[in-house]
C-alpha cells in the first residue's frame, strides 16, 4: 500500500500557527526518514487565500532531490500550475469539486469549469514530465449542500478517466463518509477507469476515517492518503478537521499484514516534533499509546 504524506500541505494549510519554511521542510525531511516517497509539499495558491502556504517556492527549493522521493503539489489554475512546473515538482495534484456551492467557496469557479482547467492542463504536464492527480473534493458530501449525488462524483470520474490523468482520488474533504458509501464510489469508480491508479483521502472528523481506510483497500484502491500527527483541514470547510494520522495508519496496514514501507518509530517521533512545532498535542493517537507492547 502507498502513502501520500500530505501534512506539509493538508495538514499544515488550516493551522493559525505560522510554520516557518525551515520547519516544513524539516517535517518533509522527517517523512522520508520514516520511509514515506510520496509527499505532498505545498500548494500554488494565491498567499491571501491561503498565508500558510505562502512560501511555496522556497519550500520546494529547499527539500532534498532524491530519484525514490516524488513531490506533489496542489493545483487550482494555470496560474499555480506554471509556478508548480517551475519550482520542480514531480507531480500536479488538480482539485475538483463534485458540489457548486463548494467549488464556488474554494475555488471560485464552476465545476464545469475546474474540468475545463484540468483538461488544459493534462497534455502541458506530459510535455514537462509532470505527473497529473485528480483529487475529487467532497465526494462523500458538502457542508453547504449536505448529500452529493454519488452519480454526480461518477460522472466526475468518468470525465477525468476520459482526460488520461494519471490518478484519481476521491476526498472526504469534510470527514462524513462511511464504510458502505466508500466501497460504493470506489467499486463505481473502478469499474468506469479501469487501470488508472485509485487514491483515498479521509479525514477523521467523525472518526470514521481509518474504517472508510480499510474499506477503500478492500475496494481496489492501492494508495491512501495520511498527515503526520492527523493535523489537517480546509480554510473553506466549516468545522473541518484532520486527517487519518500516519503512523495511526501505518499501525493499522502493518498488523493487518500491509507491507508500506514506513517505519513507525521514526512516525511516532515526527508526530511528537510536530506536537513542538505547533505548541499543541496533534490528534493521533499512536504517539501518545505507543506501538504494540513488547
């Protein structure tokens, strides 16, 4: 199973501690320690819409170069994709969103037309070298409209297997799936792109992350979503809270006998500094209770 660290992103973005470029690529240079190859470092969004990934640039500048490490960086535009290509990442993380109102509040444009950026932007990335993942925000339901038609998130799917990306995710943005729901949209979502890559990504805010987590595996998806220490959370989500913690994950796929090549000693101590960095103990669990005994 992979993992996706997206703590120096989707964990730090919502925090009102200011995190220091330093710090955040020292919790990058922490992930890899703990063995973790896909990470997502930052976002190319307007710094007044999001202050805390305001240093984008200097951040990629500064993270270590290794050929096994593959950096991602969230995209919204043209705009954040130039930038996202100039500063070198490896990969392009393009958001849409499967409700208006949300799209709206986060983005400030229309579904329609978040699909029309990502298909702009497909064939430049095979041009750069670039990587393209499609995370589907709100996939299991808005906090403005409540339901959202699991038709609707399919056609989504459907639209972005049509565009050849190379991944697609479906988000919980606002922590409301369950696990019935989750083997649903991914059986649905295997079925209509068949061979692109399946993500995951859960956040625990009714604690139903890791249970959604397990679900998704049995449903086909090879890679899962997970921030150090379980901080997180979206600036456009009313009452939006972290995601699945890491090393809780990690202890989960390892007794469960699911090879991920992480180490969770080196998590659990990434999880305490960060605890530091932000002057608050994070919601993880496993490193205050520790692995299992003996």
């Amino acid at each position: 199973m992979e993992i996706v660290e997206v703590s120096p992103r989707d964990g730090l973005q919502n925090e009102a501690v200011h995190v220091s470029t330093t710090d955040k690529i020292a919790l990058i240079e922490r992930a890899i320690a703990s063995g973790l190859r896909r990470i997502e470092a930052t976002s190319f969004v307007h710094p007044a819409a999001v202050p805390q990934m305001a240093d984008a640039e200097a951040v990629m500048a500064g993270v270590p170069r290794r050929a096994d490490v593959s950096y991602s960086g969230l995209v919204l535009n043209r705009r954040g994709f130039d930038r996202a290509v100039a500063a070198g990442v490896n990969e392009v993380n393009c958001v849409v969103v499967a409700s208006e109102t949300f799209s709206e509040r986060n983005q400030r444009m229309s579904v329609a037309d978040s699909v029309h950026i990502v298909r702009d932007l497909v064939d430049d990335a095979r041009i750069a070298g670039v990587g393209v993942s499609v995370t589907i925000a709100t996939a299991f339901g808005c906090p403005f409209e409540g339901e959202v038609s699991e038709s609707a998130v399919l056609a989504l799917v459907e639209q972005m297997a049509d565009l050849g990306v190379d991944e697609i995710a479906l988000a919980d943005t606002i922590g409301v799936g369950v696990p019935a729901q989750v083997a649903r949209l991914f059986s649905g979502t295997a079925a209509i792109a068949p061979g692109i890559r399946l993500r995951a990504h859960f956040h625990n805010t009714r604690n139903t992350g890791y249970a959604n987590a397990v679900a998704a595996i049995d449903s086909g998806v090879t890679v899962l979503d997970s921030s150090i220490g379980g901080i997180g959370g979206c600036p456009f989500a009313p009452d939006a809270t972290g995601n699945i913690a890491t090393e809780d994950l990690v202890y989960l796929l390892d007794r469960s006998g699911i090879a991920t090549g992480a180490l969770l000693p080196e998590l659990i101590e990434a999880s305490d500094w960060l605890g530091g960095v932000l002057g608050a103990q994070v919601p993880g669990q496993l490193a205050r209770a520790g692995g299992f005994p003996g």
